[in-house]
C-alpha cells in the first residue's frame, strides 16, 4: 500500500457514513526521459522566474492569480484557495445508483483504491461492498480533490473498493461530428464471415503482463548504443503513406489473414466459428464474384470521403 493516501475522507449512503482512505491505482510507465541540450557545448538548459524589467525573482514571494481582463489579475494564495468552503471534499456522498453498462465507457477517467481508514469503519466498509455487488449496481457521487470536484463511482473490488474519476459531459466530444461521413453500407456476408472468424481465432483472456510498451525498449536499445558510439541507421519507412495502397482485394486479405501463422483450427478457435469457416469455403464462386466486382467499392468511397 503507499505511504500516503491521495484522500481521506467519508463515504456516506444516507445516514451511514464510512471513514475510509483512498490511494492511486495507477502509477506512471517506464517513460523515457530527454532534457533540452545546447548542442554546441553539450550543457543542459534550465529555466528561470523572471518578472519582466526585474529579472529572477525568489520563488517564495510567487502566488497565484486570475486574469480576469488583459493584464489585470485577482491574486489568491494558497490559504485562502484551501478555504474555500466545500462538503465533498471531506465527504463523497453517494447519490445514485447506476447499471455499470449505463455509463459508456470513455467517461471513465482514473482509478484509485478505496479502503477503510481503521478497524470501526470495516463492518460498514463491508457492508456496503456487498451491497454493491449484490445489486450489480456501481454508486456515484462528487468528490473535491487537489483543486477540482470530481464526479466518481464507487463498485465492490475483491476485498475493497474502486472508485474512478468520470469526466464531465463537456470535457466529452461528441462521436457523432467524427463518424458522420462513414457510410452506412451493410458488409458482404462472405467478408463479414471471414472477419468473424479472424476474430474468433484471436481471441483469449486478457492479460496486461503480456504487453510492454516496445517504444521505450526501442529508445531504451538506441541510447545504449549511442553511449558506446555505435552507428545509428536511420530508417525511411514512416514517409511512406500510413494508410497504404487504396486499391484493397479486402476478400483475399482476410483469407489471407487467416492462413498465416497457426491454421484456423486452432485450441483458441471456437465451435461457434466452424461454421462460418466452412460457409466461406463452399462459396468460393460468390466469394470470387464479390471480390471481382466490388474490391475496390466499399474501401474506395470512404477513404475518398474521408481525404475530402
């Protein structure tokens, strides 16, 4: 557990309140980090707090301000911003409770642990959780933290809780203004069949200790050989066109796609997915026909669309 909560507080569901303590769930990856370097001598460029026709100024006299007009400022610090006067920062009163599947998924912000803060607050703190559990339901509330007030829900976490900070709906751009120009064609049966079941080839349980982040260990690779001055070839690739060749025979590419590496029957491969495998194999002429008449359709008009 960290040293020290990011909150403490209560939780309170009507007249029941929970004294609990809650700490970040994430923590930053394994960035690689660069500072600014004037080349010619190799020194490190730092930066100052300077007022214009003063110069550097001592970091102890800086406060805050609002610029409410060009150059004008209401100044604050910090005493008086830690006293502004508001109930969830001490308490996340849960008002609402929703179906998870209620909330689309990418208001969803951060996620932190909650836990109760001593051995009085555990019988609530659990009660609570399998109530939660039970009804399937996920509570929301506000809660006031490092500067702003939060709209978060609160479910069951094997013995604990997780609360997550939702964004608000105007922090949320619409979809629709993105994925207005993509057309609403119904796909081929055939391609759809053969999508499916690529799909079903793939498909597993998640594990995140699968994944890594590559660019890191790319950078981690360059800057060891760089410190033992080995040469650095610099690869062209990415001027190419991200988006490759237009012209897509997306028939062939997804049977393709399905004959590389293991074949499709694989321990992964669901019984739901033969008969789609062998749909697609016994319409080789209709399968030929689509690919023949229309390769290029489909692809062409939205990528057309999407350019203009």
């Amino acid at each position: 557990m960290a040293a020290r909560p990011y909150w403490r507080g209560q939780i309170r569901l009507a007249l029941v309140s929970i004294p609990v303590e809650i700490y970040s769930a994430t923590r930053s990856g394994a960035a690689v980090a660069f500072h600014q370097i004037y080349e010619p001598t190799g020194q490190r460029i730092k930066y100052e707090k300077v007022v214009p026709g003063i110069g550097p100024v001592d970091v102890d006299k800086i406060i805050k301000g609002f610029e409410y007009e060009k150059g004008e400022y209401v100044l604050l610090d910090e005493k008086e911003i830690e006293g502004v006067k508001l109930e969830s920062k001490k308490t996340l009163e849960l008002t609402q409770f929703v179906d998870a599947h209620d909330i689309d998924p990418i208001y969803f912000d951060k996620p932190y642990y909650v836990v109760p803060a001593d051995d009085l607050a555990e019988e609530a703190f659990i009660v609570l959780r399998e109530a939660l559990k039970r009804s399937r339901k996920i509570g929301l509330g506000q809660l006031a933290m490092r500067g702003r007030e939060y709209v978060v829900s609160i479910k069951g976490c094997g013995r604990g809780l997780v609360m997550e900070t939702l964004r608000y709906a105007d922090e949320v751009h619409k979809a629709a203004s993105y994925f207005r120009e993509i057309g609403d064609t119904e796909p081929d049966d055939d391609l759809l069949d053969l999508a499916q079941t690529l799909i079903d080839k793939k498909s597993g349980r998640f594990d995140a200790g699968e994944f890594h982040d590559r660019y890191v260990d790319a950078l981690k690779d360059l800057i060891e050989r760089k410190k033992k001055g080995k040469t650095v070839s610099i690869s062209e690739d990415d001027s190419a066109d991200p988006r490759g060749n237009n012209v897509v025979d997306l028939m062939a590419a997804l049977k393709k796609s399905l004959g590389s590496g293991a074949p499709a029957k694989t321990a992964t491969t669901t019984d739901a997915s033969k008969p789609a495998v062998k749909k697609a194999s016994t319409a080789k002429p209709a399968a030929k026909r689509t690919a023949a008449k229309a390769p290029v359709t489909a692809p062409a008009k939205t990528t057309t669309r999407k350019r203009a």
